[in-house]
C-alpha cells in the first residue's frame, strides 16, 4: 500500500471514529458510488442523511515532509472523469481533515468559491498551483488537475467544524 493510500484510509478511520463518537450512524459508500459518485460514507442521524467524501490534509508538494492544512487541495479534474469536485452529486458533503479535526462544506458552494478564486492560469508544479492549475501526470497520457484554496477561504461559504476532542 502507498503512503497516500495508507494516510487516506487512516483519515477515513478518523472520520469514521469521530461520526460515530458525535453519535451519527455511518456506513461506507459501496464500491460504485465510490468512484462514479465520488464518496466515501453515508451518515444519518434522526432524518438527515448525507452523502460524504473525506479529504486529508495534504502536502503543497509530494516531497514536503509533512502534510498541513493551511491550504486545501482540490481536485479539478479526475484521471477517469471529471473529479470529486465537478463529479457526483453537488449535494454532497466534502470533509476535509484540519488539524483539530474536520471541516464539512457542501460541495456546491466549494464550486462556486473555487470558480470564483481559481484563475485558467496552468502552472508547473503543485506548489504554483494557489489559485492556478496544477495538471499532474498520474499514468502513461493520463492526467489530473488539482488547484489549491486557501483553508480560511472555505470560511466564506456554509460550513461546519467537528472537533476531534468535545
């Protein structure tokens, strides 16, 4: 298992803990709704129920040592389709991991924030990449765009913080 793979599912495991410590029910997206939907859980509590993609906190650069949350890493574009962000339901819920737990937007306002921020500048590197394009090669002619949003921007639309310590 890669290290991103392995940081992914140990954000999963922390998300999943923390839903069900603030007492929703919570049940992971079948392999389908995964990739083509573009989400990982399914929470309920009393009759609300939510679609939910969890996002780690990231490194600006794949050789940084640590990942940080200062800036939020978005998916533009997929390899497959047109990514988490433009893809699926823009009902869901994106949580993206911070440092004191979670911060929950709904993905259509993240939309509109990053179409509002993110300038058609392509860029070379991931560390360019504020506001601008980052277009990374993940296969053989295969291709994915990220952009980077400054975390204290997704204070400017709906959101919620769940805290990993009450």
């Amino acid at each position: 298992m890669s290290e991103e793979m392995y940081s992914g599912q140990k954000t999963e495991n922390k998300f999943y803990n923390l839903m069900k410590i603030n007492d929703w029910t919570i049940w992971k997206a079948n392999p389908k709704e995964d990739m083509f939907n573009h989400f990982d859980f399914w929470i309920k509590k009393s009759d609300r129920k939510y679609m939910v993609e969890v996002k780690g906190m990231k490194k600006i650069s794949r050789s940084d040592d640590v990942s940080q949350d200062e800036w939020t890493c978005v998916e533009l574009k997929g390899i497959e389709d047109s990514g988490w962000l433009y893809g699926g339901d823009i009902k869901r819920i994106i949580a993206f991991e911070m440092r004191f737990g979670f911060r929950f937007i709904l993905c259509g306002e993240l939309k509109n924030l990053v179409d509002k921020y993110t300038k058609p500048i392509y860029v070379n590197s991931s560390r360019e990449a504020q506001y601008k394009i980052y277009r990374r090669e993940s296969t053989k002619n295969r291709f994915s765009e990220i952009t980077w949003i400054e975390s204290n921007k997704l204070k400017e639309i709906q959101y919620k913080d769940i805290l990993t310590n009450k």
